[in-house]
C-alpha cells in the first residue's frame, strides 16, 4: 500500500492524501489552499494524479481546506463515488455553492478560468453518499473505511482506513473537547499500524475552555462600558455556532444586558439551520436544552441578516454592539467592511477566536499587535489603521492542542508502526512529530509536499 502526500504537508490548509492498494486509488479529502487570499492561485494547477483513476474519496468534515477542490475533481474527470457522514455532505453543499462566487472573483484576479462551476457541485452531490459513524463500507474492491467522531464540527471524522492487513488512520481535524454542542472525539484503542494526526496546534497549549463564556461576557461589558464595537471574524461553520449557543447561556441567565448583536453571515445563517436538522448528533447537554424548549441559537437581541440591505444597516444602528460575520480569517466576506470602519476606533475590540493562517489578514494584525508598534492593514486596496483592541483566545479554537493530541494517539501506540504529522505549519508538525517519538518510542515523521510512502 502506498501513501502520497499532495495536500496538508507542511501546511494547514489542502489537505489532499493518495492511498494505492491493488492498482485501485482512493482519496482522503481534497481541499482548497487557503492563505493570503481565499484561494491561493496554485489552486488552478493540474492534480498530480489523474482525476479519472481515483475510484472513491472518504472526507473527514465540512470545512473547505477539506473539501473545496472536490468540484475541480469532478470537473477534471473524477467519476467514483465520495463517503462522509450525513451533516458532512449538507454542509459541504453549502459551503461549496457559497465559496464559488468567490472562487470566481479570485479567478478573475488572478486572470484564469473559473476553478469550477455550480454544475459541477451538483453533479459532486450526486456522488455523494452518507455514513454513519462506526458502520464499515467496502471502498471499491480492494479497501474498508469506517468514520468515527472526530469532535471538531457537527459530523466530522477521523476515518480508519484497512487494507492489505494494514489499518491506517486519518486524524482529520480533531476536536478541542469537550465543546458545545458536538460530542467529545473519539479514540481508537487497538490495531491501529499507521496514523497522520493533524499538528494545527502541535506545540500549543489552549486556556482552559471553561473561560470562554467568561471572555464573552467580559468584552461584551467592555464593549458596553466603552460604547463601541466588538468585532468577532468567525468561521460560518462550528465557530459561529458555538458563539451563538456561549451568548444564548449567557442571555438566557441574565448575565449579559441585552445589546444588539449581528449575525451577518448569509452562510452561517444557512449553517446553523443544517445543525438544526441534524440535532440527533447533538451531545447530551445540547439535546437537553432543546427538550427544555431552549433554541439554543436564538436568544433577545440577536439579528440574522441574510441580504446586502441589512448588512449594510448595521452602519445604522449605534454603538455598543456586537457583530460575528465571515471569514474566519479575514480573508473575504463581511467583516473585512466592518473592520475597515471599526479597527480605527479605539473604542472598539477585535477578537479572534480561531487559527489565522500565515499571509491572512487575521495573521497580520494578530502579528501587528505582537510588534507593539501602530501600524495599518490592507482592507479594499486602501491601508487602514489598527487602533482598535485586539482579543485573541485559543479557548474557542475548534482544533485540539498538543496535550490532547498525544492523549489521541496514546492508546494506539502499543501497534503504531509510524505516524506523519500534517495539517500544521512546519514549526507545529515538528514540534509534535519531536513530541510523539520521546513519549511513546514511535517513529514520527513530518512529510514533504508529494512524498510517497510504502506503508
């Protein structure tokens, strides 16, 4: 069996893994290269492996960096079959409609063709089935897959894969357990010969998740106190959801005064209606509270605005508020109009709740910041000041950090053969890699951009 590597190595985003067996090939997701720009331009180049010959692709969740070159596939001659769990598949449908008219304003400025069109996600979806966790499926003729419960978003995987009496297991994104409303990940105890774990936090270690009501409550009472703006860029899926549901307990035990506060993310809308219908993956203290007639996602004060109209009267509305709107990173979206108003103000708090790639706008003013120096951010081709406050906490970050990646692997160790850390930048990976070969005596490795492997 072989594993090539043409995604996620070295890098956060893009995840992309080729698994042979038999002269059958198989995907492990197929995401876009995110960075400085929403789509980074070597989007456009060809696969390293012909389209046509994949017979199946196993996702591991919703979000873009794991899904978001699946339409191209189709597009450049992909005709097999993709597996994900039931959320997965609703979301990434979304999510995929959403990001073509950015990826076409990315093309236009990069002066190439559309990465793909509406047509193809249609005929993606067609392709595309729905597992539950823990039920094996035969993968064409020569491979097993079974999904379980990655605890990072509403569905997501970490997928096991078997084949030629070899069990090699792709971690996806873990989660930062325990969180709102998703159950807590998995582990997989026995059997396990080969792992790629993703290292976005491999050297990191989060604050304690019990403080992020407590951050909320106390920047939304200095936002109030200052009379000013707390700007949150929030990815539409999983983040904006567990935001919704920190400020709904907070609303709904009184210890917040009420203040206007914006969802202004047309696809996060969307988003949060999917997690609706698919309550049943709910955990048990979110499943409590809607038996409770708690809406868990709506609470006094909270305006959804779906249209260019409404966004745009946000302007409107005086200060003290609130407004959660994408991209997660500031790279596209909303907020990018409503930092460009605000960061100026030094009134007014920026606080990011999730990881900024290298070259993204977040990036840049989480390292402004650092520098403890003024200085001023691109927005619309116009260089605007950063005089506001500027928040981050890892609390709210979706992906597990170093303590709770070692507790992932440590129960695997025992048959582990060999494990690659992907899905972080390069310092993150080694530092894992570093960390799981002196804990557990495992053969840790951080791969290279289309390296292939004989597992």
């Amino acid at each position: 069996m072989t594993l090539t590597f043409h995604g996620g190595a070295k890098m956060v985003t893009g995840a992309n893994y080729l698994l042979e067996s038999g002269g059958e090939k198989i995907l492990i997701d197929c995401g876009l290269h995110q960075g400085s720009n929403f789509c980074e331009k070597h989007n456009w180049e060809n696969f390293p492996y012909n389209p046509a010959e994949i017979s199946a692709v196993l996702i591991t969740h919703a979000h873009i960096d794991h899904t978001g070159r699946l339409p191209k596939l189709v597009k450049d001659g992909f005709v097999g079959k993709v597996y994900s769990t039931p959320p997965t598949r609703d979301f990434a449908r979304e999510m995929l409609l959403d990001s073509e008219h950015i990826l076409l304003q990315d093309a236009e400025r990069f002066r190439l063709p559309a990465l793909y069109g509406v047509r193809d996600i249609e005929e993606l979806m067609a392709r595309w089935e729905g597992v539950e966790y823990h039920k094996s499926i035969k993968v064409g003729k020569s491979f097993t897959a079974t999904f379980y419960d990655a605890g990072h978003i509403l569905g997501s995987s970490f997928i096991v894969v078997e084949a030629e009496n070899k069990k090699v297991i792709f971690s996806g994104d873990l989660g930062n357990s325990p969180a709102p409303i998703i159950n807590a990940r998995e582990n997989l105890t026995e059997g396990a010969t080969h792992c790629l774990v993703e290292s976005t936090y491999g050297g990191r270690i989060h604050e304690p998740i019990k403080e992020r009501e407590g951050v909320i409550k106390s920047l939304i009472e200095e936002t109030i106190k200052n009379g000013g703006t707390l700007m949150i860029p929030a990815f539409a899926m999983e983040r904006t959801q567990h935001l919704l549901f920190d400020i709904n307990n907070l609303a709904e035990s009184g210890r917040i005064p009420k203040i206007p506060i914006f969802l202004d993310s047309p696809l996060a809308i969307k988003l949060t209606e999917i997690y609706k219908k698919h309550s049943k993956y709910f955990n048990k203290e979110a499943q409590d509270q809607l038996r409770g007639g708690d809406a868990i996602f709506s609470f006094p004060g909270l305006k959804l605005t779906m249209t260019t109209e409404e966004s745009k009267a946000i302007n409107d509305v005086p200060s003290p508020k609130v407004i959660i709107a994408g991209a997660g990173m500031s790279t596209a979206g909303r907020i990018l109009h409503h930092e460009k108003r605000y960061l100026p103000d030094p009134k007014s708090t920026l606080l990011i709740v999730g990881f900024q790639a290298r070259g993204s706008l977040g990036r840049q003013i989480l390292d402004g910041k650092k520098s403890g120096k003024p200085f001023n951010v691109r927005i619309h081709g116009e260089d605007v000041p950063v005089r506001c406050n500027i928040k981050a906490i890892g609390s709210f970050s979706a992906h597990a950090d170093q303590p709770q990646l070692l507790d992932w692997i440590k129960p695997m160790k025992a048959t582990l053969k060999k494990v690659f850390t992907v899905q972080g930048e390069e310092d993150q990976a080694m530092i894992l890699a570093k960390k799981i070969s002196d804990q557990f005596g495992i053969d840790a490795k951080v791969p290279d951009e289309g390296m292939a492997e004989e597992l």
